[in-house]
C-alpha cells in the first residue's frame, strides 16, 4: 500500500469514528418519548392526535395549558414536586418527562415542575436517583410562582 493510499484510509477511519461519536451525541440530546404511552394522558385529544403530539412540546394542549395557567381538572393523578434539598441536578427527570406535558424545568440553580403542567403520570419517578421526586397531597398544591412561567416556550424551554 502506497503512503497516498494509507493516508486515504487513516482519514475514512477517521471520519467513520467522527460520525459515530456525532450519531452518540445526536442520541444523548434527543429528547426521550416515553414508550408505551403514559398511562395519564390528554383526555381532550383523540388517539391519532395524542401519539402525534407526544414528540412535541408545542401540542394544542400544552400550548393552552400554557396560555391559561390552568391543569386540566380531568386529570386524575396529583402533581408531583422536587424537594430541593435532596436534588443532585441530574435532569434524568427533566428529560423523562413526556413533551407534551413537559412540566420539569431548569429555573436558576433550581429543577422545577409547574404542577399546572404536571399529569402526575410517574415517568420522571423511576429516573430520580436520588427519590426526590414526590407526589402532593390532593388539593393542596399551589400554583406556579410567576417567575416560573418564564420558562415554558422560552429557549429554556426542553419540550420544543
Ligand atoms: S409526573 Fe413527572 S413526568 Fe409526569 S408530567 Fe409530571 S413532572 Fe412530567
Ligand atoms: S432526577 Fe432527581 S436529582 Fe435529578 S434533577 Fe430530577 S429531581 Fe433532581
């Protein structure tokens, strides 16, 4: 094999290793779709409509939840909260949160659940390492601070 050729290979090779380092940070970034469908889901969406929105965060019914600052009383499940003091700031349930609830947000040093967009589906539970992730009692949760609503939509906004 000439130099010429052997210089040729060294650089498939390394374009290969490239692309696929580039393929596992594609991936790690992605956003995760829970599968199969959490069991608590839009109730005003019909089914082809929930498995389209489920990859996205801009759904109509997130967008309006969003809009109006109101969780939808048809939801049965209570919404869940993160107790600070134990959080390591992983984002493992930032990311399990299916987008078209995304309700777990970055705000400031803090990870946060607007518990208006919270369905109380479980899925950011089981990826906690830590067991900080915790339902409310029924009734008792109180609305999202306002400087909590800065983040959905915005470009801190994981779900979009
Ligand atoms: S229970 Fe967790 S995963 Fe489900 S919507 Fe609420 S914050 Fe998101
Ligand atoms: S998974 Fe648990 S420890 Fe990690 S950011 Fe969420 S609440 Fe905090």
């Amino acid at each position: 094999m000439t130099e010429y050729e052997r210089s040729g290979h060294q650089l498939d090779h390394a374009a290969q290793v490239w692309k696929r380092d580039m393929a596992q940070v594609e991936r790690w970034h992605r956003p995760k779709v829970s599968w199969p469908l959490p069991a608590v889901v839009d109730s005003d969406r019909t089914w082809p409509h929930r498995i389209l929105s489920m990859a996205s965060g801009t759904s109509t019914a997130r967008l309006s939840r969003i809009e109006s600052r109101e969780r939808n009383s048809k939801w049965p499940n209570v919404p869940m909260y993160i107790d600070m003091s134990q959080c390591i700031n992983c984002d493992a349930c930032l990311r399990a949160c299916p987008p078209n609830f995304g309700a777990i947000f970055n705000h400031g040093i803090d990870v946060v659940i607007l518990p208006e967009l919270c369905s109380g589906c479980d899925k950011c539970l089981e990826p906690c390492p830590v067991d900080c992730i915790y339902p409310l009692l029924a009734g008792e949760w109180q609305p999202a601070p306002d400087d909590w609503w800065e983040e959905p939509l915005s470009a801190n906004d994981p779900y979009v």
